[in-house]
C-alpha cells in the first residue's frame, strides 16, 4: 500500500503483519543459531561487545546530529536526537508503517517548519542511502585491492549525487521544493560520516576475531538492511550479513557479532523511548496503525486557526471571563479584586468577573457577595466543597459567558494590567495565551525569593523534558484561553491540584492548539499556599501520570477544533 493511501485511511491496524513478520524473522534467527551455535563464549567477546555497544552508541548521536546539520538552527540537539530516537522506535516496531510519511507529519507538527523542508530533508535522507551504499562499496572494493573498480564506484557516486540534486526539484502546485547544494551535500557528508565512523568502530572491535575487510562489509550490510528491513526489530534478517563469513569459515564469529551488535542498537531504544514517546505525546501502540499519520497532520493548525466549535458559538465575543479561584482568600483576595475594578473602570474592555469559592471555610465568600452587590460585573460561583484549583477553574469555564476566559491567582502576583498582552497574542497567532515570568523584555520586572527561583527553574527543567517541550513557563497563574478551547481541554481532565496547568498544556498540545507565551510582570505574595519541597515531589509525580493517562494520539478521537477542521 503506498504512503498516500495510509496517509487517507482512518484506521489500517498493522499489528497481524507485523506478529506474522516477527515470527518469520525469529524463525531465521532460530535458523542461524542452529547452524552456528558454540555453546563457550571466550573471555574476550566480554571486550568486543562493549566495543560495540560504543559504537551502536556513537551512530545514534552521529544520525541525530545528521538531522540537526541539515535544518540549521530551526531544530535544536536536543530535538534532532530525540526526533531521531522516535523513528527508530518507529522503524523498528512498525517497519510497515510509511516511515517517510510519518516522520515528515512529525516534523512539521513539532517543529512548525514549513512542508516543503520537511519534504525535502526526507528526499535528501532517502537519496543519500543510496549514495552511501556506492561510496561503502566503492571504499571495499579499494580495501581488495581492486582500484579500477573502486573508481568508478567513485565516478557513480559524483553522478548520482549530481542527479540526486536535481531530482529534489520538484513541483506541486504552487509548492516548489529546492535543496540547496550545500545543504544536500552536508546531508551527505553526515550520512557518510556515520556509516564510515560507527563502521571503523566496528571493525576496531572485532580485531583480531574477523578480518577488517570482511567485518566491513558484515557491518555494511547489516546497517543497509537495519535501514530497510520489512521485520520487526530487523530480528534475523539483521544478521544474514553472517553468510558472507560462511567461506571463510567466520560465520560463527560473525553472527555473534552481529547479535550483540543488534542488540547494542536496540535495547536503549527501551530508556529512550520511556522518556520520549509521552513527551510527543506517542505511545507505541500508535505505531501499530497507519492511521496515526493522518492523526498526526489533522492536528496540525491551519493557517488562521481551528475554527471556532459549537460551545463557543453562543459566548459574547467581545466580553472576556476573568476566573479567579479563591480558597481561604480573605486576605489577600480583596487588594487584587479592587486593582481589578479600577482597570476596569478606566477602560474600553469588557469583563466579568468570576470568583470561584472552592469550599473557603473563611469569610471569602461574604466579601465576594458584598462586592457582587455593588458591582454587576462580579460574580460568585460555590463549589460545595474543597475540590482542587483544578476543578475551581473548570467550573469557572463552564460558567464563562465571553469568548475568551482568563484565570488568574487569587493572591494577584500578576496584575490585570497584562491581561491586554495576552488578548493581543490570540487569534491569528494561537488560541491560547499564557503568561511567562521566564520571557525576558524591556519594561518586565519580576520579584521571586531564591529557593522560589530555584524551584520553579528546575521544575520548569523537568517538565520540559518530560511532559510539555517548548513551554518555558507552566506554571504562572495568568493564562487566556478561547472559551471553546478551555472547555475541550477540561473536558476531561483528571488533575485538580497544582499540576492541572501541565496537564490542561499537555492537552493542548496533543489536539494541536496554537500556545503564545507573554512576558508578564510579576511578584511574589506573602501568603502562598505552595511548599515549595513538598509540592515539587507531587508534581513530579503527576508529570507522569499527566503522561500515562493522556499520551497516545490514536486514544483522542478529533473533537472540537480538530474535529471541525478535519472535517473541512
């Protein structure tokens, strides 16, 4: 089936192929091992395979930094090698799913890079496996003493590189891909560096044990067929390259070297993909169905934005909800709500104001009605008992009249004031707009006590990591959504606690909405709520589960935004 078809089909499980495929190559293995099995393992194969687990190592690196070369500065390390850990995961679980496909979607979807160079670093990627397969050829042939043949090797791979170049001019529509000369030749130089590395790392370790030449051209072949094998895990059809010792009399030598050579290449793909997958919001079942490429471009946002969804179509589009969730606040709750007021009266905007009294078992809850009874634009919402921020703020939305909602701390830590930087950011650009005390801008100033500091920098450090990549700020508590936007992403939330921003963020990063962050003023109240260690150990522990119970695109059936733009 070609990439087109699995691009347009909703669902095609690939999980019979691919159990069919495993036991065929695990019948090939068996095979082999039948054939060359040598019960005694000496002493120095403990040597050699650590040898090769340096070289499965270096080639991981060598082929994320490939990808970090070819687009510059638009990807970071970081993201070119976790980028690269996610294909592999992918090629190895799931060879039948359309990996060029796949990866393009991705690319686009996290990155925001445009189409056309998405495509393009697949093109080039592609073409270059064969040029390499020349220039490996061309070098064996060179190591038998065979220089006429090793020329022309080098003659076909000048030619094909020329060729390959102009071939990735294509055409469609008005879209008009170009890969640069240099850009393609970096791409190139990479591929060759990698192969030529990790493959001198390989005959480094088996010195001695196989001849240079002959572990070359094992190591060759095993990494063509690792590139293109139809079998999960490339389980024993990695290790035919054994037969080519079979003359010599090797292939003992060389089948075990391949095993632990595959092995090397696999098994930190199990750390890695425990740390990455939930990042990107992947899990490996969604290899097993073709119809996640298509999840993965209908949650790409279109120009302009999703389209609004029906629960937003009766809110009042130009009045905005201000949701305030208030515990216990009788202190610190009236100096923000008079600043709030002010603003307010000497200006153009209009607000509601909604108070969310989340069980207080002090005089909140008076003070908000006295103030509702002087001032129409002051509500107050009960919850009947303490149930979290979380669920005070997903009342406050569900509540919200405006078409856009903003939640902000009781304490007032972030004046009101901001609230017309984040309007300014919606829209075109995003739906979601939130306040950033890591932005750095002129007229910003932020006041924080050390420990505080410390602890949002490391927390922020971990989140990223782990949950919500390229969000500097989770956890300021000034954050503007689209109504519509803030109820899909509630709908079904699980966390009530401090930690509901990384999840309401998580979300919104999985159905693809647009996120804007805004350098906001900020300062710190006296009064807070938050232990700073005590609490930090719960929102580790939440990451994690924000990642387990979430994670997986083909879980999310498209609903609102998405839905509606998929059905365009």
């Amino acid at each position: 089936m070609s990439a087109k078809l699995y691009h347009l089909e909703e669902h095609h499980p690939l999980t019979g192929s691919n159990t069919a495929l495993l036991l065929a190559g695990a019948l090939i293995l068996s095979l082999l091992l039948w054939w060359t099995l040598d019960p005694e393992i000496p002493p120095v194969w403990y040597l050699v395979a650590l040898k090769l687990q340096l070289a499965a190592l270096v080639g991981l690196f060598l082929r994320g930094l490939r990808r970090r070369v070819f687009f510059g500065r638009a990807l970071s390390l970081h993201q070119s090698l976790s980028f690269e850990v996610v294909v592999q995961i992918l090629q190895s679980v799931s060879p039948l799913l359309p990996r060029k496909a796949f990866e393009a979607e991705f690319i686009i979807r996290e990155t925001g890079l445009p189409r056309a160079l998405a495509q393009a670093w697949i093109r080039s990627r592609g073409t270059s496996v064969w040029l390499i397969g020349v220039a490996a050829l061309g070098a064996i042939l060179w190591g038998h003493a065979l220089p006429v043949a090793a020329s022309l090797c080098a003659l076909a791979l000048a030619g094909g590189f020329l060729y390959s170049l102009l071939s990735l001019r294509r055409t469609t529509g008005a879209d008009t891909v170009v890969v640069s000369g240099s850009r393609h030749a970096a791409n190139l130089a990479m591929g060759l560096l990698t192969w030529g590395f990790e493959g001198a790392l390989f005959v480094w370790a088996l010195s001695g044990i196989l001849p240079p030449a002959q572990a070359m051209l094992i190591y060759v072949g095993f990494t063509a067929i690792v590139e293109l094998s139809p079998v999960p895990y490339g389980l024993g059809v990695a290790e035919l390259p054994a037969l080519i010792a079979a003359l010599s009399g090797h292939a003992p030598a060389a089948l075990a070297a391949l095993l632990i050579f595959h092995l090397a290449r696999l098994w930190p793909l199990l750390p890695l993909g425990i740390l990455y997958l939930a990042r990107y919001k992947l899990r490996l079942a969604d290899f097993q169905d073709a119809g996640i490429i298509g999840r993965i471009t209908r949650s790409h946002r279109p120009a302009g934005g999703w389209a609004l969804a029906e629960d937003g179509a009766g809110t009042d589009a130009g009045l905005v909800t201000l949701v305030i969730p208030a515990y216990n606040e009788e202190q610190r709750l009236p100096a923000y709500l008079d600043a709030i007021r002010a603003h307010l009266d000497g200006g153009a905007l209009r607000v509601e104001v909604l108070i969310v009294d989340d069980g207080s078992k002090d005089g909140t809850a008076a003070y908000v009605e006295r103030v509702a009874a002087i001032d129409p634009r002051v509500r107050l919402v009960r919850q009947p008992r303490n149930e979290g921020k979380g669920n005070a703020v997903k009342r406050g939305v569900l509540e919200a009249r405006g078409r856009y909602v903003l939640f902000a701390d009781a304490d007032g830590a972030t004046p009101i004031t901001e609230l017309e930087g984040l309007l300014g950011a919606v829209g075109e650009r995003a739906e979601i707009a939130i306040g950033s005390r890591r932005l750095a801008a002129a007229r910003i100033r932020r006041e924080r006590t050390g420990l505080r500091q410390l602890m949002g920098n490391v927390f922020y450090s971990v989140v990223n990591f782990f949950a919500v990549p390229g969000i500097r700020d989770t956890q300021c508590g000034f954050k503007l959504f689209r109504t519509d936007v803030a109820r899909e992403l509630f709908r079904d939330l699980n966390e009530s606690g401090w930690a509901f921003d990384v999840e309401l963020l998580y979300r919104a990063q999985l159905f693809g909405y647009g996120i804007a962050e805004v350098p906001v003023n900020w300062h710190e109240v006296p009064g807070s709520k938050v232990d700073p260690l005590r609490d930090a150990v719960k929102m580790f522990l939440a990451i994690f589960r924000i990642r387990r119970r979430n994670a997986g695109l083909l879980r999310h059936a498209p609903s609102g935004q998405v839905g509606a733009a998929a059905q365009r």
